[in-house]
C-alpha cells in the first residue's frame, strides 16, 4: 500500500507542476498580450494625434545672441518635418544681447508640445511662449510700389484711404504705399490690388513685399479685432 501511495503521490506532484507550468505560461502569454495590446493603442494614439488637423501656432523664442542659433532652430525644424510659415526677430529695446523671435508654423497640438520640448534642450533660448492659447495682437507690414498717372492717382487714393493707408514716396509715376494689419486684412489688401487692374487701367502693381508676422500677448481683456473694426480708437 505504500508503495501505491508513493506512485500516487508522485503521479499528484507530476500533475500539479504541469498544472503549475499551464497556468505559468498562460500569465506570461497574457501579459505578453497585454503588453502588445498596450503598445498598439499607443502607437494607435500617437498616430491619430500626429495626423490631427494642423493649424497655425504662433511661437515666441528668447534667447541669447549667438552664432549659430538661427542655424540650431532651423535645424531641429528640418528634423522633424515642420513647416515654418512666418519669422520675425527683434532686439530687446533694454537688452541688446537677447533677442525675440516670433514664428509662425502649420502644426497640431500634439506637434508643437514636442517641438517645444525639443527647442527647451538648446542651451542659449531662454523662454518659450505659445501664443495660441492666449489673446495676441497680431500685425504685419504690407509694402506696395505701383505705377499710375497723376490723372488716376487720386482715385487710387479714395479707394485706399479707409484701409488707412500711408503714402512713404511719391513721384510723377510711382507710389509706394505702408499698409499694416492682421491676416486677414493684409489678404483683403493682395485682393483689391489684383481687382485694380480692372479697375483703373492705368494701374500697375510693380513691386510688393510682405514682413513676417509679429505678434504681443494682449492683457486689456478687449478684443482687438473689434475694436479695428468698429473705428474705436
């Protein structure tokens, strides 16, 4: 009788470690499932955030006057594949080592979070400001050369005039007109121009140049837009 109990007892102890070995690779199997599972809905969500619809950022880098840091900026850009619609850069009125950039990229959110987290690791930016999340003043500079006769200049002028235009040089045959204003200002501008050639025969759009864009954080609490325009000055 013992030795049966012996054979049972080592039969038992065979079937519990198979058992114990079943369920061991079943836990890892399932982890291992859990683990791809994990890593698919990650890459999944990485994905959908990286083909979210882009839009326009404005950017503000501070930083330290160097050589080689436009070129550190521009380079990380490259890398990973952002398009830069604006530029600007001014020296600080009070600090003529440091500088401001102010830029304009097409990007989604999840995008510019990384991009700003990339730019944090170059040593000489100081600060880093999104705009889009705050309310900003934003213009840009419009400079126009035309061509006209000083028969029909004065009817260019009235149709310009409440654009509130100013005229920086005058000739017999050349203006060349300042215009400033948001995006959307500055669009409308490019679009009556184009129409005064139908309008005025005698007109001839010679030359123009458009400015990045600038922008400030405002801190009135108004809205800008509105007060533009409804003439409130």
């Amino acid at each position: 009788m013992s030795s049966r109990k012996k054979i049972n007892n080592k039969k038992n102890s065979i079937q519990e470690e198979n058992q114990n070995q079943i369920i061991k690779k079943e836990s890892i199997y399932s982890y291992q499932d859990f683990i791809i599972n994990f890593e698919q809905k990650k890459e999944a969500l990485e994905y959908k955030h990286r083909n979210a619809s882009r839009k326009k950022h404005f950017i503000e880098i501070k930083l330290e006057k160097e050589v080689g840091s436009l070129l550190r900026i521009f380079s990380l850009f490259n890398r990973l594949n952002i398009r830069i619609e604006s530029m600007t850069t001014t020296s600080f009125f009070n600090k003529k080592t440091i500088c401001s950039m102010i830029l304009v990229i097409l990007a989604n959110d999840y995008e510019i979070e990384h991009y700003c987290n990339q730019l944090k690791k170059i040593t000489n930016i100081l600060q880093i400001n999104n705009f889009n999340n705050v309310p900003i003043v934003e213009r840009e500079l419009l400079l126009i050369k035309v061509k006209i006769d000083l028969q029909n200049r004065d009817q260019l002028i009235d149709i310009l005039k409440p654009f509130k235009i100013s005229i920086v040089d005058i000739n017999p045959f050349f203006l060349i007109i300042e215009f400033s204003g948001d995006s959307g200002k500055i669009q409308m501008m490019e679009i009556i121009l184009d129409q005064l050639k139908n309008k005025i025969p005698t007109f001839q759009l010679v030359d123009l140049k458009r400015t990045g864009k600038t922008a400030i954080s405002q801190t009135s609490g108004f809205d800008s837009n509105y007060i533009f325009k409804n003439g409130i000055t």
